[in-house]
C-alpha cells in the first residue's frame, strides 16, 4: 500500500513537474511529537507511573508466591497426604493469580497506551492539517510508518506541529 502511494506521488511529481507545478511532500515523527510536546510529555508520565505502581505490586506478589513455595517445601515431609494437596492447591491458586496480575497489566497498559495513541492522533490531525497547509504541503508521511529510504530534513514538520500543540495547553 506505501509502495502504491509512493509510486502514485512520483507520478503526480513528474506530471506535475512537467505542467511546472511541483507536488509539496511533508513528514511528521509522531514518536518525536508524542515525546517532545507537553501532552505527550504528560500522557507518557502517566504511563510511566502505573508501570511502576504494577511492577511494585508484582514484586510484593512475586515475594509473597516465592515464600509459599518456600513454606510448601518446608513443611511438606511432615504433612499428611490431604493436607500437602491442600497447600499445592493454594499455591498453585496464587501463581494462578501471579499470572493473571501480569496478564491483566498488560492489557491494562496496552490499553492505555492505545487510548493514549487515539486521543492524540485525533488531537493533532487539525494541527497538522492546517500546518500543512501553512506550508502548501500537499501530502505528509508519517516517518514511523511509510518505508521511507530518504528524506530531507526540511519537509519535517514535527517541531512545528509540537509547537502548536502545546500552545492549545495551558
């Protein structure tokens, strides 16, 4: 689909370039927007904190996982069969569980950053938009997605769009 597009642009080029019309290509980093403005900056804290809160309780659940195993080793020889099955029970429930804390952070996480993402291609489509037409841009790749092999810096438009952006923030 790139390659499609990237053909289709060329062509536009050279039929526009023979009519002395030039076709005007701009590129935007939305990694380096999502990190460089004062949103991005602010959702990426956000996610940053929750990482910490959950690998903080997954260290509190891996410790208290690793002393019932502990416990389950000790006690074992002197437990009667019924009661050792028990305790294998209840550990295996709590690693059980370990593996869904981790699994549930995941999606969690995922989650976030997925809303994250959504909010912020919303948010920016009008600044880009009109950015790019300050410019008289005609298309704009997003660098992180179309297999570009060459570019000139000067059609980036990240730090204008990360301008604008923070200047809707206040």
């Amino acid at each position: 689909m790139i390659r499609a597009l990237t053909v289709v642009v060329l062509a536009l080029s050279v039929s526009s370039a023979s009519a002395q019309d030039t076709v005007r290509v701009g590129a935007v980093s939305l990694a380096y927007v999502a990190r460089s403005s004062k949103a991005g900056k602010s959702a990426l804290a956000q996610i940053e904190r929750f990482v910490k809160q959950k690998e903080s309780e997954a260290a509190t659940k891996a410790a208290e996982l690793e002393q019932q195993r502990l416990a389950l080793q000790k006690v074992s020889a002197g437990l009667s069969p019924r009661a050792l099955g028990d305790l294998q029970k209840a550990f295996d429930k709590s690693r059980v569980d370990f593996d869904r804390f981790q699994q549930d952070t995941r999606a969690e996480l995922e989650g976030m950053q997925a809303k994250f993402d959504d909010e912020f291609r919303v948010t920016l489509a009008p600044i880009i938009d009109a950015v790019s037409k300050e410019k008289g841009l005609h298309f704009v790749f997003g660098l992180e997605q179309a297999a570009i092999v060459w570019w000139s810096p000067a059609v980036d438009i990240s730090e204008d769009v990360v301008k604008r952006l923070d200047a809707t923030i206040k």
